[in-house]
C-alpha cells in the first residue's frame, strides 16, 4: 500500500505477517546483533591480492563469519550486505550443519537489487514489514535504497519493535553529491518519519534502530535520524569492545577506523537494556568475517510471551 505522510514522505508497506514469539534466555533475556557481513554475494572485490570481478564471498571470509556468529549467540540477527534471498537461506543452512539454527529469517528486496537489510533469528516475531521508503529533497522517485526491515516481538513486559536499516554508503556516485552526503541524510529522514509515523509518541514506545549508518556519530545524518524538530526518537547507546574501543569499520584502502554501526533506543525501555550500552564484538574472526564488527545488546526483564498456534513461518 503507497500512502502519503503530511511531511512528504511516501511509504510503500509491505503486508504484514502473523506468526509467533518465543525466547531463548532461561532469564527471559534477548540478545540483538547488527552486522555488516560485507558483500555476501556476487561483486568485483580482490582475492589473494588479485582483482577478481562478480566473484563470490571467499570461503574463509564466510567461515569466519559463521564462527563470529556463533560467538555472538544472538536471539536476532540483523544484517546488512546481505545478497538475495538464495544467499541468505545458504548461510542458514550453513549455520544449521554447524549447529546453529535460525528458523526464523526475512529479507528485503528494495531499489538495491544486490545488497539487503535481513533478520536471522532464534525465536519467531509476532509481526514483519518490509517498508519501501520514497525521499524527498534528493533525486525525484529516489528511495531509500535498501529499504527497512520491521520485526516486532512480544514479552510479558510489552511488545518492542526494532527497524535494520543500512544507509547509503559514502561511494560518490554522482558529481554534484560528494561522498553522497545529500543522499544519506534524505534516506535518514526518511527513515526518521517512517519510525514515527509507527510511533508517533516515541517517550511511550519501545523500539529499536539498528544498522550501517555509514556516518560518524557527530554528522547531519546521525542527528537526522536522532530527532525531528522538538520530537527525539531516542538515544545512541554507547558502545565498546573488550579493549574499549569503538570503532566498528575499518576502511582498509585508507587504513582508517570509524564507528558506523548504532543502535537507536526509544525512551520507553524503562531500564530494559542491560547496563544502557551495547557491545561491540571483538572475539575470533571478526578481522577475516568482514570489514565491519558485530554490535550487540541485551534485553532484560520479562520473558517472552508465544501464542499456542507456532507454525514457524519463515519469510
């Protein structure tokens, strides 16, 4: 359905998706990763210090990935650069030979034909949208290029809700947007008043942005995403490794380090975000995995409610 907001934003939303809920933790706890798996598809990228052009993700890259994964043990995985759907239900299966079962995953297929926003997960959402998102203030018809992937779970607590994005990257595509700035900062607004029109009251809800913002926390765009005028969605957990550092992107053409990946937590979590912070994940594999590190917070207080009809329905 394409619908229009009073702002300017036009929103096509996918169906939405009955299924059930279930928790992991003995103590009702959820674990929530984003992760930038680096071009899990087909690209040009080099190999073994050779130019290799539509090649696919190395083995050792996809073994280390898979040995990241487990290390995190995440409830819910979101991810970022994940090729088509194909390539998503392979590293499923890959994970499942190793033990590691998503029953659970979603994708979305938006503007990026090639590179998409998904959810792996151990426990079934209540509900799933998959958003299309029209900008304004950048190319006519522009979209938000990877779209935005809605999941929402239900505990005894309540309901809470968590929105994978991942933005435009800094690739200068046309001349007069340097770095594509312009570009990024439309998609966040966009994304922005998608969240609210969901939730225009954020101080009473609970949700989560979560994702590859491809900017610095002090940018426009970061700021963007964090407010509309006098309304604030929320606050950018602070987030660091086992060695305190947090830097969750290295660009390795310029060796430089940056924090792009976030989550954003809407004011009414009331406590529920273990130690208000996130982590980022520094143990094995990670350097060979991706150029991005995983980052992962806790959900606390109030387990996890599932209705009797559980078909395990996968999207």
């Amino acid at each position: 359905m394409l619908f229009n907001w009073r702002g300017g934003v036009a929103f096509v939303i996918g169906g939405i998706v009955a299924v059930t809920v279930g928790a992991k933790g003995a103590d009702g706890s959820i674990t929530l990763a984003t992760y930038n798996v680096e071009n899990y598809v087909r690209a040009s990228r080099i190999v073994d210090g050779i130019y290799r052009p539509d090649y696919p993700k190395p083995e050792a890259e996809k073994a280390a990935l898979r040995r990241v994964i487990a290390g995190l043990s995440a409830d819910v995985l979101a991810l970022q650069e994940m090729g088509p759907p194909p390539y998503l239900e392979e590293l499923r299966q890959d994970l499942r030979a190793e033990g590691i079962d998503y029953p659970y995953s979603a994708l979305v297929e938006a503007a990026d034909a090639d590179r998409h926003v998904a959810i792996l997960a151990r426990i079934p959402w209540q509900s799933l949208q998959r958003h299309e998102i029209l900008v304004t203030g950048f190319a006519p018809g522009a979209r938000v290029k990877r779209g935005v992937l809605e999941a929402r779970f239900s505990r005894e607590r309540g309901d809470f809700t968590i929105f994978v994005v991942h933005l435009k990257s800094q690739l200068t595509e046309t001349g007069d947007d340097p770095a594509s700035a312009r570009q990024r900062r439309a998609e966040a607004a966009a994304v922005r008043d998608l969240v609210l029109v969901r939730f225009p009251e954020p101080e009473k809800a609970r949700f989560i942005v979560c994702g590859d913002w491809n900017d610095s926390r002090d940018s426009d765009t970061v700021r963007i995403m964090l407010r509309r005028g006098a309304n604030r969605l929320g606050v950018l957990l602070p987030a660091a490794d086992s060695r305190g550092e947090t830097w969750t992107h290295h660009f390795l053409r310029a060796d430089s380090y940056s924090r792009l990946d976030y989550f954003l937590v809407s004011p009414g979590w009331s406590g529920e975000i273990a130690d208000s912070r996130a982590t980022i994940y520094d143990g094995p594999g990670t350097l060979i995995a991706s150029d991005h590190r995983p980052v992962f917070v806790r959900i606390i207080g109030g387990r996890a409610t599932a209705p009797a009809n559980d078909a395990r329905t996968r999207n």
